[in-house]
C-alpha cells in the first residue's frame, strides 16, 4: 500500500518515504496569506518558523512568498524572486530537512534551486509555465504537481483530475523527470468548490491508488470552517488534522500543515495504527 521513496542531496539534507506519513510543514513569506501572511516574511522570522517547525517534527520545509488566497494579486517571477532573494538564504541555513519552493513560474523555481532548494511544489501542477518541467529536470529535483483549474466546471471530477496528472506527467516525464520525482496533490481549496472538495476527500484512495506518492494539503482550508460553523482559519486545526487523518488512511504519503506538532502527534497514532506489523 505505502509507497517507497529515498532521496538525498549534495548538501547531505535527505527524505526518506515509508517508515510514517511525511510532513510539510508551511512557511508562508508574504504579507497576504489567508492564515499566518505577515508573520514569516522577515529573515529572522523566517528563520525561527523553520527551525521551530523543523525542532517540531517537520520533514520538508515549504517556502513560499506569493499568496494564493482566492482574490490575492498575483506576483511576477521577477517580484517572487525579489521577495524569495532575502528569505531563502536564511531558510536554507536554519534548515536541517529539505526545502520546497511553491511556485508556478519557472523562472522562480532556477533561482530557487541555483541557491541550493530541494522540491518543487508546484501550484498549476505544469500546466501554467512550459518552461517548469524542463527547470526540475535541470536540477533533478522530485517535483509536486498539484491539481489547480480556472473553473469548477467538472464531469466526474476525479476522471477531470486524472487527465490533469496525466497530462502533467506525460510533460514531466518527456523533459527527463525521473518517475521517482514525481509526486501529485489533489489541490484540495483550488478551482473546486466546498461539496467539490469534500467528494475529492472522500475519493483521495482512487488517486492514492497510482504509483506516485501523494501530498494532501487541507490546512485551514475554508471548508473545514464552514464544516465548523463559520471558524476562522486560526481555529481550524483540529479540523485539519481530521481531514489529514482521512487523507492518511486512504494512503497519502505526505501533508501539508500549518500546526507541525500537533499533527506530528496525531499522525503518530494514525501510523502506529495502521503501519503496525
């Protein structure tokens, strides 16, 4: 069932895939996020949310500096670059575990792993800039395709997601991206609505079922709110962690989350339980 996956890179940062779920913990340098924009976006600040997720029991480390809140004002690979220049050294430093850039632009993604970033996450999952595939093949990097659409026009929206990842991968795979270094999210809170994202909740084991390992990345997301009355996205956690718990049992290698250690917790029990030989 469980995917098995190593990686290791020249600055001796490694991944390894199997023993547990893996973590993403979320490093959100902007001004604007939903939940946390403006609370990481200094050096020192970034710095110390690393080193606390990290010290909390993060596996990989997820930088990003322009926001996809829904009714956020995109950047331009040269305005991301300008805000990733004074964050991403820092992070790299403060970081024992490897380093994701979440970014659609390609142009972002070469500066990012000229400086030493290890994953590309990437939001558009391929499908916005030609040139991405073609970047993480250049530094031979495990890329994330996350699903991502301008509409919520679907048919069987499983089926429709099945033919974004085919498409993405078939481009992956052309421009020299190893299969190993292909992960797919099911973009939860991205061009779908709320019944929309919670039948993809639902039906996580029809995709987890490929051989590609999975990153579920639910945190705070606003169906969770509206499932708890209208909460705000800072009370949103205990939420998560019940989502990330069905994404785990339906066999999602990975999350994505806000609150490290809580999850880092939560996620002990649900592998102790379903791991377990």
């Amino acid at each position: 069932m469980y995917k098995r996956r190593q990686y290791s890179w020249s600055d001796g940062k490694t991944l390894q895939l199997f023993a547990h779920t893996l973590i993403m913990g979320i490093l959100n340098g902007t001004p604007d996020s939903f939940s946390d924009g403006g609370q990481h976006n200094t050096p020192e600040l970034a710095a110390a949310w690393t080193r606390q997720m990290v010290a909390d029991g993060a596996d990989v480390i997820d930088l990003g500096v322009e926001s996809t809140r829904p009714g956020s004002t995109p950047l331009t690979a040269e305005q991301e670059i300008e805000r990733l220049s004074i964050l991403i050294d820092p992070v790299l430093k403060a970081s024992s575990v490897p380093v994701s850039i979440d970014t659609y632009h390609a142009k972002t993604a070469d500066y990012a792993f000229s400086k030493g970033a290890h994953i590309l996450n990437d939001v558009w999952g391929l499908h916005y800039d030609p040139d991405m595939a073609a970047v993480a093949a250049k530094y031979h990097v495990p890329i994330i395709i996350m699903h991502n659409s301008n509409d919520t026009n679907y048919g069987d929206i499983i089926e429709d997601m099945k033919a974004f990842f085919f498409s993405a991968v078939d481009k992956a795979l052309k421009e020299g991206v190893q299969p190993q270094h292909i992960w797919l999210d099911p973009g939860i809170g991205f061009g779908k609505t709320e019944a929309q994202n919670i039948e993809v909740m639902q039906r996580l084991g029809e995709i987890t079922a490929y051989e590609y390992p999975v990153l579920l990345a639910p945190s705070r997301k606003r169906f969770i709110g509206s499932m708890l009355g209208g909460l705000p996205p800072e009370e949103r956690d205990e939420g998560t962690v019940a989502a990330c718990i069905t994404g785990v049992f339906q066999g999602v290698d990975m999350v994505r989350v806000h609150n490290v250690l809580m999850h880092k917790r939560a996620l002990a029990v649900a592998d102790g339980l379903l791991r377990s030989e």
